[in-house]
C-alpha cells in the first residue's frame, strides 16, 4: 500500500452571512415602518410634551453626551490614520497590516458620508419630528423612504449622527482580541445613547435611527468583503481532505 498523498485544503464558496443578514434586515425593517408608520409617531411621542415639546433637548447633560460625538469620532479617525502611518515607516509595507484601518476610514467616508449625509439626507426631503404638525411644526409627516419638499437640507432621514454611531462599534469589533469585548460593549453602550438621544431631542424619528444603522452596518459588510477580502465578516471553513489511499 502506498502511503497516503499529502493533505490539501479546499475552501466551499459560502455567501457572506454578514452583508445577507443586514440586507435582509434593511428590507423587512424598511418593510415594517412603511406598513405601521404610526410606529414613528408613537415612539416620538414618549418625548414629546405638548406646549412644551421635546423637553429632553435642553437637558445639560443630554446636551453633553451629543456634543462628545464628533470628539469621539475624530479620535476614532486618528486613531485609525496613525496606525496607517505607523505601519507606513516600515519596511516592508504590509497591505495585511494596514488594511484594516483602511476599511475604517473608507466606511465612514463611504456609510456616514456619501450614502447618508451625501445622498439620504440631503435627496429624501424628511421633515424632522419638531418640524411636523403633531408636534407643533408645519409640516406633514412623511413615512420612511418617502421622497418630499418638505425639508431642504440636513433633513431627517435618515440620522447622520447614529450611522456615525455605528462606525464606532464597528470599530471597535476591530480592536486587538483582548480588548475586543470590552470596547464593544462601551461603543454599543454609547452609540445606543447617541441614538436614543437624537429620538428624545425630536431630531430624527426611531425609523431614521434604525435604518441609519442597517445601512451603514451593510455597507460596512460590502467593504469589509472588498477590503478585507476572503469571505468578509465571515469566512469559509477549511476543511482537510486526503486523498484516498491506493489499495
């Protein structure tokens, strides 16, 4: 008997579970708001006071924890462009090890920027919750995906504050293993709040925060898999298979 041939790997073609579970969030959560729009009036609602609005937004602290979100994010961005530039000055440049930040800051130009300040916020039209007549304003409520004149600019769907928010735990899914836990409990803890916050201060109704997230979190997927490569956020199990043994 011929002793057996040296092992080899194969790879089986799997679809990227992450980039199909936030598609398929983003359609039956787009699904659901444009069905039961009453949704976004009723959670808006919780905070809102009649005579005297949306109360919570000159809260001090509130104020403060909205205000800390573009620090955080910047620290994020130099966090991500030193080890670009840390790995810059060695010899040989690694795309492995550099890829990663990379990814980063190509999502939150790409997520953050272009798809939703660049192009939902600025095309849609959405009023905000302060600026319909429920709750004391002019305008007319408009459902998720709607496209208005109602708003200008800077409109409400969907939140640019809470895809922000996103990248951050999206960041800090990346940090060194030991830390990882610890850092994406304190981004979800902190992104939620934003959110949350921008729900309470009647700037974006629950569908703005909830879509905002699945947008970015898919296009983060697709940039994942285009960056990061082999299979994205998940990746294809290596099986060892052997060759059979000549009898």
């Amino acid at each position: 008997m011929s002793p057996a041939a040296k092992p080899f790997h194969t790879t089986t073609a799997f679809p990227n579970l992450a980039i199909l579970s936030f598609a398929t969030a983003l359609l039956a959560t787009s699904a659901i708001f444009w069905t039961f729009p009453a949704i976004d009036l009723t959670v808006s609602g919780w905070f809102y006071s009649p005579g005297d609005g949306f109360t919570l937004s000159s809260d001090p602290a509130l104020r403060l924890l909205r205000a800390s979100s573009p620090w955080v994010t910047i620290g994020g961005v130099l966090i991500a462009l030193f080890c670009i530039v840390r790995e810059a000055v060695t010899v040989p440049l690694a795309w492995s090890r550099i890829r990663t930040p990379i990814w980063l800051l190509a999502g939150l130009a790409l997520g953050p920027g272009l798809v939703v300040n660049g192009l939902l916020k600025t095309l849609w039209g959405r009023p905000r919750p302060i600026q319909i007549d429920v709750f004391g304003g002019d305008a007319t409520y408009q459902k998720a995906w709607v496209v208005s004149d109602w708003c200008d600019r800077n409109c409400s769907f969907v939140s640019g504050e809470a895809s922000s928010a996103a990248w951050l735990v999206a960041a800090a899914l990346m940090t060194p293993r030991r830390i990882r836990p610890a850092a994406t409990l304190i981004a979800l803890v902190y992104a939620g709040a934003i959110s949350l916050n921008r729900i309470a201060f009647g700037g974006h109704f629950l569908s703005d925060v909830v879509l905002a997230w699945l947008i970015c979190g898919l296009t983060f997927g697709i940039l994942h898999w285009l960056v990061i490569g082999k299979g994205g956020f998940v990746r294809s199990p290596r099986r060892r298979i052997r060759a059979p043994s000549a009898p």
